[in-house]
C-alpha cells in the first residue's frame, strides 16, 4: 500500500480489526519510509460497476465519490461516522445485487437520497439541492413543502 505523505511503496500493517458492521477490514498502517500513520479498509466487492452519467458517458463507479459525496452534505452535521459508513456501504450493496454491471447515476442519487432522509434531515436537503439541481430559494421552498406533506405535517402559511 502507498502512503498518501511521502508516495513510499514500503508501509507496515499495525493493526487489522473487522468495521462495527463486520462489512470491511480497518486496518492501521505505518509508513517504513517517513513514519506518517495511516487507515485503510478492505471491502468485497463482488463486480465492477459502471455510471452512465445523464450525457450518455460510462465511467467506472468510484466509492470515494459516493463517499465524498455524502460527507460533504453530512459536513458539520452531528452524525456517527459509522452510521453514514453503514449506509455508504448500504447503498453499494444495493447496486451490486441490482444484478446489472450498468447503473444509471440517477439511481445512485435516489439510494443515496433515501439513505440520507433516514439519517439527517439537513443533509437529505443538501444533497438533494445538488442532485436535483435546485437554482433558486424556491426549488428549496417546494422540496421541503413535497418533504413536509410526505410525513404528513401541518405546512403552514407566513404568519
């Protein structure tokens, strides 16, 4: 493995331990080279996925973006780590049993969508803001109206 500091090939593994929900290994690596301590996980993965983005273009699926993805709308939301892993990992899981190599970019935001209004109300809006592409306070307003209604709340009117 590469230490993400000095790009030296030569690292140790201190620790090996199963994650909370047993779906991956973390593992504690030191870097022989310059000292620098890092994590990793290993996780199955039982077939290469493929995007079709919304242009048509097929790229490989990259889980670091799923996962960057959802950390920037659970940025400063007081959410467990392990519960927005769990649902990452959850979201995956998902696409790989869909049985198909292709997956539309489309579907990966509504799994993630869904798994977002069951974690964190705030971050289900923003990252819907993005994903539907919401330009104006108004799309916002309509959302969280469509949001309100769903769970069968009072919206009320300016007062």
């Amino acid at each position: 493995m590469r230490c993400p500091y000095c790009g030296n090939d030569d690292t140790q593994v201190k620790d090996s331990r199963p994650t909370e929900d047993s779906n991956a290994i973390r593992r504690r690596r030191v870097c022989n080279g310059c000292g620098g301590r890092f994590t990793t996980f290993e996780r199955v993965q039982l077939r290469d996925l493929v995007v079709v983005k919304k242009s048509g273009r097929k790229v490989p699926f990259d889980r670091e973006k799923l996962t960057r993805s959802v950390m920037t709308a659970l940025r400063k939301r007081q959410v467990d780590p392990e519960a927005a892993e769990r649902m990452i990992s959850g979201v995956v899981r998902q696409l790989e049993s869909l049985g198909d190599v292709e997956v539309s970019s489309d579907q990966i935001g509504d799994y993630v969508m869904e798994g977002l209004k069951g974690l964190d109300d705030v971050a289900f809006v923003r990252f819907a803001s993005v994903y539907k592409n919401f330009s104006s306070a108004e799309d916002f307003e309509a959302f969280l109206r469509q949001m309100d209604e769903g769970r069968g709340a009072v919206v009320k009117d300016d007062v």
